[in-house]
C-alpha cells in the first residue's frame, strides 16, 4: 500500500503559451524539493521532462510529460504539457488528469493565445486556477501593467497571493504575512484584498470577519478551498524559474493552499451510452472499485503501448485484474509503473490522485476508463472538445515495398495524439495526415523518420471540401439480376431531405407490411452510404442529409443483401442528383498575434483571401491580435504571406469554425474538374 494518505496528493498541470518556461520551472520544483539533485535546462536537453530526442532539437516541449516530487508533507502530481497551438491536444488531455491548472505567463509577453484558452478550458473541466507569472526578472517588464492586465482579462478573482520584492530577485507572501515590503503595491493591501475575497465564500465567517476586523490564517484554508473550487479566486503567483524567485514559495501554496483529490471538483463520469447514460461523480475513496481514465498513450517500437492514467477511484495494485472501458475480458496489471519523465519505477500500488502507467495492454486507448467491475461496463469520462485538424499533407511511400508499414505508423499516430487524423479520399485515393498547424505535421514527419526509419513523399492535400442538398427529393431503384442460378432481386424507394448544418446523416426506416424484410434495412443503409461517400458535384462526401425508405419490394428466393445495396446506392444517388446539390468548404476561425503596425496590411490579406475580421484587441509588448473567418482553401502559403508583412513577428492558430456553401464560380469549376476525372477513369 502506499505510505501517504489521499489527503496528501496534488495534482497539477501546468498549462499556457508557448516560451513562457513551464519546462524550466517544473525543473526548478523538482530541483527545489529535492526530487533531483542538479537542475537542467532546455538549451542543454538534459531536463526531466523535455526528454525526446525531437524535443531536444527543437528546444521547446512537443508532448505532456509526468513527474512528481514531495513538499511539506504533500505529494504533489504534475503535468508538464507543451504550449504551441499546434500541440494543443496534448495540453488538453492534461486537464482530465488534475485538480489544478496552473497557468504560466510569459512576463514579458504578457496574454498570449494559449492563456486565454487555457484558462477556458480549465474553467469549463471546473478546475482550480493558479496564475504563475515567469520570468518576472526579466528586464524592461511592466509587472504592475501586466497584473492590471490580467485581472482587466479574467476577472477582479485574480489576486496576487505574493508580489516580487528586492528588485525581483525574490517575493514576499501576501496570504500568511500580512505586511512586508515589495517592488510595487502594498503586501498589506494585497492581503486583505485576499481575506475579503476568500471570506465571501463563508457567510458566518463573513459575519465575523465583518465584526471583529479579521480572522486568523488557519480559519482561511477552507473558505480558500471553497473560492478555488468555485472560481471566486484566482490566485496570482510571482516567479522566476531560472533564478528560482519565488519557487519556494509557490512549492508552499501547492503544499497548504492547492487542493486534493477529496476537495476539488470531481469529474463527470458517465454509466452506459447515449439516451441512456447515466452520470455519476467518482469518489477519492482507496477502497471503492477502480476507477482511473487514461489521458496519455506512448507507443515506443521497443516498449510497445503505455497507457498513462489518473487513479480516480479505488486502489490500483500490480497483478490486479482491470477491464478496459466496456470490454469484458480483463487484463492483469503485470508491471504497475509510475512515471518521472521518461524514466519508470515499479510500484506495488496507486492510490485516487495518484498517476500511473501499464505497457503492452492493447485494448487501451487515449480516453479509456480503467476499472475492475462486471457491472461497471460502459463508462466514460465527460469528454473534452478537442479542436479539429484543418492543416494536412498527402503522404505516399517513397521506397516501394513500405506500404504497409506506412499503414501501421499512421494507425499509431493518432493514438497518441487526439487531435491527429488520417482520412483516405475516396475519390483521389490519398492518404491525408491532418495535424493542428505547419508545425505540428513536421514534427509528425520528423518522428515517422527518426523512430519508424520510414520516409515518405507529401504534397498539399486537397482541401476537405464536402458536398449536401438545398431541397427534398426522391429516388427509386430496382435492382434485378438473372445469370442462370439464383438471381439478385431487390427495390428501394426513398426520400431525401436536407438537415441542418453539421447534423451529419440521419437515415430512418418507415417501411410499412414488410415489403423490404426487416433483415435487409442495414443493406439498404450501407448501400446508402456508399452513395454518401462521393457526390455528384465534385465528388466529395455527403452530409447533413436526412434519408427516409419507406417502400420497396422483395423476390422469397431471389433477394440478398448485395442487391438491396445496390438498390440503395443507386436509389440514392437518383435522389442526391434531383435534390440541387452544393458543395461546402470548411471555414476556419483564424487569430493571429502580430505588431500593432501591421494590422492594416494583415486585415487587407485577410479580406482579399475571401475572409472576415470579427475583431481586433491590443495586446503587450506593441502587439495585437486579430480574429476572423476565412475559408481554408485560401490559406495556402499563408505561413509564408504572414512571415513577409511582419518580419517573423507574427503567429497564427487555425480552429475549425464550420462548413459554408462555396461561391457558384468555385462549384463550377470543381464540378466541369470532377467529369473530365470521371471520364479519364
């Protein structure tokens, strides 16, 4: 069993923009309780958590990474996740792991992308929120600017629970200390801003507080809990990771003021499926069946899967039997790992809080619930909305003969990372790996070569273009076959309407006596969606489509499944073409941070590449930020464009925003494309 209580563990992540030192500053919590002996750095590679090869050469973290460490009696759990948009998923998943985000600025940047988000997301999962403003003795920073920033941003709940002192080569506590002197505002205001804050959350001890003029510290600790909790308090911390100003002190607010598993707010689980799911909240109790949810899958060509999970429930022991999500054949937890970067150590148990890891397991999957219950079959934690890959390449082997290992490396990629995909087109025939950004597709090119030895060919996809229907239509087919033994004989009539967009497929069955035998409906739909998977426009995928059958006619010896498909697929390839079909694009929700200077000449591109400014926001530092629409098939070379008007300054990050119908001169010249292919064929 392990030798410390639920009620000692924290779990943290830390979360935020890119370059604003979340490596470096887990490599100083470590190295200041003790858990390492000599701190690295990133320019050196020789960090706990940025330990792939890839990480090093890029010098910034491309994945989430695990470690841990002990402090004043508390044995806190983190999460080091990477902070570019184009590995956000990775961040994300991170979030499903912990009671407590902390979210790291850059000093010197100020509110980035990844802040704002960050700080979303871990609001909408009901996390503790904890501001760590980096790199604070950095010169020419405006600190009393920036905190003005930030509650301007988030809100008055941000408060500073330290302030820099000694010229920021240190901070003065503001919650315990109730006077002291510091670089800008007063400790004393600050922490009575702190206490009139927290005490709101407790109206008797408001109502004392209000009569006797102050409480003691140890009476704050629940009230303080209870303001993380419900987002009353945002507490605001001061450090420098490559000094280590302030780090012992925010290794004391994690130790006495971040919550454990048993105060923060535990996460939605849900029992069964659909209509039917039954939602319930885990309980940190150590003896209550496993519950654990994985949030990090690794597969290394050498140790094989390793599933990375949270204990949530229960106790986790080595050689237990656990069942993966609604499987019902368990697996025995033979090796039980935790995790301090990339180095593993076997222990005999895990208790709610705690992380751990099981290799060569491969029913497990990112997001899988692990437990040990007949009964508890069909459970999933409330799932995140993972943002959807807009940016891809087409990938072909360049040695003949590699295939099928092309095959099975882009089948792991996706595992490991939510928001990668691979579609094949059914029309062009191309494999596409989509990813977040430019960025986030080399390095998945750069880890296919380094670890899989396997090299490939790209080029630029095609933009994933899709195609619905303006009206109602119908469409009927009967398919008859005769070749001197038993025939093919099967009739479809159905009706077509169109649905809202981004409702997908809806297909009904009204078919009434019997006249198509209830065996054959799943035929008649797959034959359906045969149909769906090219259109008649362009050939691109079918969506948002009601499709309703509700007659047809059957032959006793002559009717199989192969003929009511066909059936199906040219009834409803008769339907889509009456029923005014159009092609859509996919829209992208654009942001780009560049000088303030250049606003003119971004929003000018922007708008004669067909797109939309919604708006724009000054940011720190003469920069600004930029946010608008513009459909994707416009934003080729657009690293490239943004790289030229602000001399390298800028940046950008794509978010799918949703699909819209295409200007009738594009559709015309995608369709008169589409014939001459069909013709060549």
């Amino acid at each position: 069993m392990s030798n410390y209580p639920v009620e000692a563990i924290r779990t943290v992540a830390l979360v935020g923009h890119g370059d604003s030192g979340k490596t470096t500053l887990a490599e100083a919590l470590l190295f200041k309780s003790g858990a390492i002996t000599v701190a690295g750095t990133v320019e050196r590679g020789d960090t706990v958590c940025d330990f792939d090869p890839l990480e090093r050469e890029y010098l910034h973290s491309l994945g989430s990474a695990v470690a841990h460490f002990r402090h004043g009696g508390a044995e806190v759990r983190l999460i080091d996740t990477p902070g570019y948009h184009d590995f956000i998923g990775q961040a994300l998943a991170a979030l499903t792991a912990v009671e407590t985000a902390l979210v790291v600025v850059n000093a010197q940047n100020g509110i980035e992308l990844s802040t704002r988000r960050m700080m979303d997301w871990a609001a909408e999962r009901s996390l503790c929120r904890i501001i760590v403003v980096n790199k604070i003795d950095t010169e020419r920073v405006d600190l009393p600017g920036l905190l003005a920033q930030l509650r301007e941003t988030f809100g008055k709940e941000v408060l500073p629970i330290n302030l820099p002192a000694g010229g920021a080569s240190r901070v003065v506590d503001c919650f315990f200390n109730p006077a002291g002197e510091a670089d800008f505002l007063s400790v004393a205001e600050a922490h009575q801003a702190l206490v009139d804050q927290v005490v709101e959350v407790d109206e008797a001890l408001m109502a004392r507080y209000l009569e006797q003029g102050e409480v003691r510290p140890d009476e704050l600790h629940a009230p303080f809990e209870r303001a993380l909790r419900d987002g009353h308090l945002i507490p605001l911390c001061f450090v420098s990771a490559r000094t280590g100003a302030g780090v012992p002190e925010l290794l004391d607010v994690l130790a006495k003021l971040a919550p454990n598993p048993t105060e923060g707010n535990p996460p939605l689980f849900y029992k069964g499926k659909g209509a039917e799911a039954v939602p319930f909240r885990s309980v940190p109790d150590p003896d209550r069946h496993v519950l654990a949810h994985v949030f990090k899958v690794v597969i290394d060509p050498f140790v094989g899967k390793l599933g990375v999970f949270r204990v949530h429930q229960g106790t986790v022991r080595r050689d237990s039997q656990l069942f993966v999500g609604d499987g019902k054949k368990p697996f025995k937890v033979g090796h039980l790992l935790r995790l301090q970067g990339k180095r593993y150590e076997e222990v005999d148990s895990l208790i709610p809080g705690d992380f751990g890891a099981v290799t060569k397991v491969d029913e497990i999957e990112f997001d899988s619930v692990l437990h040990d219950s007949h009964d508890e079959d069909q459970i999933f934690l409330m799932p995140l909305a993972f943002p959807t890959p807009m940016q891809g390449l087409a990938i072909e082997a360049k040695r003949h003969g590699d295939e099928q290992r092309i095959s099975e490396v882009l089948h792991r990629l996706p595992a490991e990372d939510p928001c990668v995909r691979v579609e094949q087109h059914p029309t062009t025939h191309e494999t596409v790996l989509l990813g977040m950004g430019e960025l986030h597709l080399r390095y998945l090119l750069d880890r296919m070569a380094m670890t899989y030895k396997l090299e490939v060919q790209t080029r630029p996809p095609r933009v994933p273009y899709r195609e619905t229907i303006t009206r109602p239509a119908e469409g009927h087919n009967r398919h008859k076959k005769q070749t001197g033994g038993a025939g093919q004989f099967g009739e479809v009539f159905l009706r077509i309407e169109p649905l809202a967009r981004g409702a997908g497929f809806l297909f009904v069955d009204e078919v009434k006596g019997g006249v198509i035998p209830g065996q054959f409906i799943p035929s008649v739909e797959k034959g359906v969606r045969a149909a769906l998977a090219a259109g008649p426009v362009a050939g691109c995928p079918v969506e948002d489509v009601k499709v309703t059958v509700y007659d047809g006619k059957s032959h006793s010896v002559d009717s199989k499944d192969v003929a009511f498909q066909a059936a199906g697929r040219k009834a409803m390839l008769e339907a889509l073409r009456a029923a005014r079909p159009i092609v859509l694009e996919p829209v992208v929700a654009i942001e780009i941070t560049a000088p303030e200077a250049k606003l003119g000449d971004l929003t000018a591109d922007l708008t004669g590449r067909r797109g939309q400014v919604t708006g724009t926001e000054p940011l720190s530092q003469a920069m600004a930020l930029i946010r608008g629409q513009v459909p994707l098939a416009e934003l080729e070379g657009y690293a490239g464009r943004l790289k030229s008007i602000t001399a390298g300054q800028g940046a950008y990050a794509l978010l799918f925003s949703h699909y819209d119908a295409v200007p009738q001169d594009v559709q015309q010249r995608m369709s008169a494309g589409y014939q001459v292919e069909l013709e060549e064929e």
